[in-house]
C-alpha cells in the first residue's frame, strides 16, 4: 500500500506555546485511520496544520509525494485534501443545496458538482428531501451530514473528520459511523479525528493516540482494545 498521507515530526505552536511535539503518522491509501486523545491534546492543530490553516515551525507533511507543509488551504483543497471541521459551521440561512455547494467552487469540484451532488443526495436521502429547507431548521445530525456532504462537493481523494460525532444523540452517533464505514467501503482515504474511542475502534483500520500534543500510542483497532493503557484511560475498564 501506498502512503497518501505522511507527517513526519511536526511541531506546530500557538506564538510561544508550543501544541504539538514531533508527531508523526501516515495513512495509507483507501485506509481509515483516526487519532483519538482528549479535549486540547492536540487533535485538531493536526487537522489545521495538514489542511494549511496553521503553518508548522518544524517538521513535513507528505501528501501523495509531494511536501505541502507550507501550502495555504486553498492549495491543500486543490490537491483534494478535505477537512469536515468540528462544530459543522454551515450558514444557517441558507438552504442545504446552497450549503452543500459552497463545497464546490474550486478547480475540479466544480467540474463535478452535479455528479457530487448527486453522490451527496444517495448517501443522504434526507437531505435530498430538505434540499430547499434553510440548514437552521436542520437537527444537529442532519446539520452534520450537510458538513460530511459540503465535504464531498469537494472531491476529496483524503478527508479528514473533527469529532463529527460530537453532540449528537447516541442513535445519530451510529448513523455517523455507518456513513463513515460507507465512505470507507468506496475506497476514500480517511483520517478521522475522534474522542469517542469504543465507536471508532470498531472501524479504523490503524490508530494514533495524541496526549498533550504528543503521540503516545499506535496499533490497530484490535491492538488497541487489548492495550491496557488505552483501556483504562479512554475505555473505562
Ligand atoms: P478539542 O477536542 O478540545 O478540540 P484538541 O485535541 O482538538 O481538543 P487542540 O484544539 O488542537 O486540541 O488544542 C491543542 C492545544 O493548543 C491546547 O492546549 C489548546 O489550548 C491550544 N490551542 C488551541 N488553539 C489555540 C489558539 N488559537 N491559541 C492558543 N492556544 C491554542
């Protein structure tokens, strides 16, 4: 398998603090691999830094071969990297097609925005259905399948997930893995970044833990079931 995507030692900082501590990862091609670590240990600097929203002082992110640690976000989304960000942030105003557009006005996004459009509606018949209906009226799961959705208007060849679980009711939480999973069965590359660790063991074919900006353990979903450390301070048994 090739690496689609490698960062190797990067330190990011906040002015002088320093968040991130010679991390390094990679994920391979058509793989599903999350970083997993409680709130502040550095789970979305990563995100920020391998996007182009935040520069890192040392270190190198590798993307398909190609160094893109100094590249500006517009460039990473060019290359077909996308970050689904925490939180959702769609404009609440307008509609979910007009959110889900907004995805797709760079290069060859926008040559496919029908086609993704319709990729959108199939994976989310919901949002086909409230295409018109402005994304304030949404609940917090439909709000968060037009984030997954705005994402794909882009063309990703890699996304990237922050918490995209977060907030939801426990049924929606199952209903986001399963999209994910489903994503990850048609052969996208996913780094997914996550605090509900039971759900995404299950479906990660390779782990990262981040404690205090640093990577403290790796393995497989498996492997990290089993790994006691991880069990006690993320599983709770
Ligand atoms: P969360 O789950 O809360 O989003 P996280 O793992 O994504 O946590 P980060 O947001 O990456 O963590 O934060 C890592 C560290 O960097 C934290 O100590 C945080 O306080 C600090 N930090 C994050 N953003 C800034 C900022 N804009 N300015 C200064 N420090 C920041």
């Amino acid at each position: 398998m090739k690496a689609a995507l490698s960062v190797e030692e990067l330190c990011v900082f906040y002015g002088d603090t320093q968040a991130l501590w010679d991390v390094s990862f990679s994920v391979q091609s058509g793989q599903l691999v999350a970083l997993l670590g409680a709130n502040g240990a550095g789970k979305t600097t990563t995100l920020k830094a391998i996007c182009g929203l935040l520069t890192p002082a040392e270190g190198r992110i590798i993307y398909e071969g190609r160094t893109i640690s100094e590249l500006p976000v517009h460039d990473t989304a060019n290359l077909g990297i996308t970050l689904v960000p925490e939180g959702r942030q769609l404009f609440p105003k307008m509609n979910v097609e007009e959110n889900l557009i907004v995805g797709s006005y760079l290069g060859r996004a926008k040559e496919n925005r029908q086609r993704n459009l319709e990729r959108v509606y199939a994976l989310f018949p919901r949002l086909a259905e409230r295409r018109n209906q402005a994304a304030e009226t949404l609940s917090g799961g439909e709000q968060q399948m037009v984030a997954i959705g705005r994402g794909l208007m882009q063309s990703p060849r890699l996304i990237m997930f922050d918490e995209p679980s977060l907030g939801l009711a426990p049924i929606l939480v199952q209903e986001m893995f399963g999209v994910i999973q489903e994503l990850h069965s048609q052969g996208l590359t996913i780094f997914l970044v996550e605090q509900n660790v039971n759900q995404t063991l299950k479906i990660a074919d390779y782990c990262y833990v981040i404690e205090n900006g640093r990577i403290v353990q790796e393995g497989t979903g498996r492997e990290m079931e089993e790994n006691p450390r991880v069990r006690e301070a993320y599983l709770g048994f």
